[in-house]
C-alpha cells in the first residue's frame, strides 16, 4: 500500500511539471509566431514603399594648375626719411654774436645771410692800416724822387755811390712794408668776410641755439640746416643679401608709391643691428617729415619650379605638413602633400608632386574627404 502510494505521488509530481512545460513552449511559440508575423507585415509594407532616391554627389570648384619657372619674392624693409645734407652753421673765429636773421622752420637760400658778428674792432683795424699804408706811400713817393736824384748826381759825380745805396734802401724798404700793411688788409678782410655766416644750400632751419649778444667761441654752432630737396630713406638690410637684388626698388610711404634710386652700399655693418645700411633716393618729391618711416620694397626673381594655389585650397596635415585636395580622372577626391614656398597676402607658391594640368578643390576643402566621389562645377554647369 505504501509502495502504491509513492507510486502515485511521482506520476502526480511527473504530470505538473509536464504541464508547467507544455504550458511554457505553448507561450514560447506564440511570441515567435506573433513576432514572425509582425516581421512579415513590416516587410510587406517596406516593399510596397518606393525606394529612396540616392545622395546628390557633392559639388565643388575645381582649378587646374599652372606650373610656373618661378616666381617674384618681394622683401620689405622698413627704413627712415633723412635729409641728404645737415650742417651745423658756426664761426670759425671768436666774436661777439649780432644778430640772427632766420628762426626755427624758417626756409633759406643758398648765399642767404643767416647770422653775423660784431665787426666794430676789425673796422677799426682796416681804417688804421689803410691809414698807415696812405703815410708810407707818401714817404714812398719821396724815396723814389730822392732815388733819381741820387743816380742824377752819381753819374755827374757830385755824389757818392754810398748816398745812392741809402736811397734805393729806404725805396726798397718802403715797398716791404707796403706790402706787409696790404697782407694785413687782407687778413683783416677775411675776418670781416669770416664775421658773416651764409646758408651753404637751399634748405630749412631745423634748430637755433642761440639768440644773439653772446660772446663766441671759435665753431660753437648757432644754427642747424637741412638740405630739403632730394631726401633720403636709409634701411637696414641683412648682410648676406645680394647687392645686385637691391638695385631696384618701390618706396612705399603713406599707402603711396614712389619709384627709388639705389644709392652704393655701405661697407660697414651696423654694430646694434648687424645689417648693412642701404640708401635710396626717390626720383620724385615725396610728402614726407624728415624722421618718418617709411617702406622699401624689392622685388627678386627666385628660379624654381612649383604652381600657384589660393589659400583656401590649402588643408593642414600631419606634423605640420600642407595638402591640397585634388580631384582624379574619375572625380574621386585624392590628397597631395604641397611643400609652401612663398606666400602673399590670397595665394601661395608651393612645390609638391602634382603635374602640370592637375585639378585641385579651390576652396573649402574641409567639405570633402579623400576619396569621395564628387561632381566638379563644369559637370554641374555643364548638366
């Protein structure tokens, strides 16, 4: 009996567990149906739907490029304007200072008077040795009739040769100091002409250090002169620059050009900037301050074989490289490593390797990416 019952508690246990199963795959089976039948009627309806139309191929501008033998680098420098002649008028004897006839901007003439000493004591001394020249030329006059009395009475022999001697003497001695008095005449005239100072070029008065009435010594300066025509730009060059480059060049002052003549290099190099000093001379009046700044510009023809890209068409690389993004027979966007040589201010000469005729993406070139199918602007136009 006991045997029975545990027979019939395991069918018991046995039946539960087979429902539990039946019951489980039964709900198992209807999710997978359920789910099999939504996956079809989803796909029915996608292929009832028309399908989408494919991605315009994206347009970009297209250049091909020029090779070019070179190009034209310009260098600029900046220089200053300077007057080709400044002079620090003084007197070369001491003297007492007059008067001063031009003031600070004033504009002079070459010969002009500009300053003048006092000359009441040189007056003087000319009045005096004119004076004393008068007197011995009297005496003079008296010494030579005494002469041709002398010879007279000698060749009639009523008097020695000795009295004649004495005669001719005091003539001789006479004319001596005639002449000494004539050479201190002519001193006293170059001091007098000395006394007065004239501006040496046509120019302006740039500084006046003195005003009149004081005691001068020999070269204390009074006025200072600029030479106002002809001005000239001084600029520093590097030293390892070709002289011959430096032949040719555009002075550029105030947003305006001006043709400019090279004047020789200096040989010596400056000792604060280490550059060599180059002078040039504009061909024409320029509306300049003595002082100002100003722009050389010069232009060298540099020999080597490269193209002219925009500078948007330039894309950064890796470790500091440029690319250009070109486009292929095929209008596939491919990338080309450019080396920049020379830059203005819109376009730059690189040197890569691209043959003559390759089409390069002009612009925006971050809008494409290597590799890309695309559809150049002739192709738009030409659709």
């Amino acid at each position: 009996m006991a045997r029975f019952d545990k027979t019939k508690r395991f069918f018991a246990a046995f039946a539960r567990i087979f429902v539990r199963v039946v019951i489980t795959l039964g709900v198992i089976g209807g999710a997978g149906a359920a789910v099999y039948y939504g996956q079809t009627m989803l796909e029915d309806r996608a292929a009832a739907q028309p399908a989408p139309e494919a991605a315009p191929l994206t347009a970009v501008s297209v250049r091909p490029l020029t090779m070019e033998d070179g190009y034209m680098q310009t260098r600029s420098f900046v220089g200053q304007i300077e007057p080709q002649k400044t002079v620090a008028i003084s007197f070369e004897l001491a003297g007492k200072l007059t008067d001063i006839t031009v003031d600070e901007g004033d504009e002079v003439k070459a010969g002009q008077l500009v300053a003048a000493q006092d000359v009441e004591l040189l007056d003087a001394d000319k009045s005096q040795l004119t004076s004393s020249r008068e007197a011995i030329e009297a005496q003079l006059d008296f010494a030579l009739q005494r002469v041709e009395r002398s010879e007279a009475l000698v060749e009639r022999g009523f008097a020695s040769q000795e009295r004649l001697d004495e005669a001719v003497s005091n003539r001789d001695e006479l004319r001596a100091r005639i002449r000494e008095i004539d050479a201190q005449l002519a001193n006293t005239e170059i001091r007098l002409s000395k006394s007065a100072i004239t501006a040496p070029f046509d120019g302006r008065v740039t500084r006046r250090f003195l005003d009149g009435g004081e005691a001068l010594s020999p070269g204390q300066a009074v006025l200072e002169i600029v030479e106002t025509e002809a001005p000239l730009v001084r600029v520093g060059v590097p030293v390892s620059i070709d002289p011959e480059s430096l032949s040719t060049a555009t002075l550029v002052l105030n947003d305006a050009t001006f043709d400019a003549e090279f004047v020789p290099l200096r040989p010596d190099i400056d000792p604060v900037t280490r550059t060599r000093t180059a002078l040039y001379r504009p061909t024409e009046p320029i509306p300049a301050a003595f002082g100002q700044t100003a722009e050389i510009r010069i232009d060298t023809n540099v020999t080597m074989a490269g193209p002219w890209v925009p500078v948007d068409s330039l894309k950064e690389g890796t470790r500091g490289q440029w690319t250009l993004l070109v486009v292929d027979e095929e209008d596939r966007v491919r990338r080309a490593t450019a080396l920049v040589i020379y830059a203005e201010s819109d376009r730059v000469y690189v040197k890569g390797s691209f043959p003559d005729g390759t089409r390069i993406i002009e612009a925006g070139p971050q809008r494409v990416v290597p590799g890309q199918q695309v559809t150049t602007m002739a192709n738009v136009a030409e659709g």
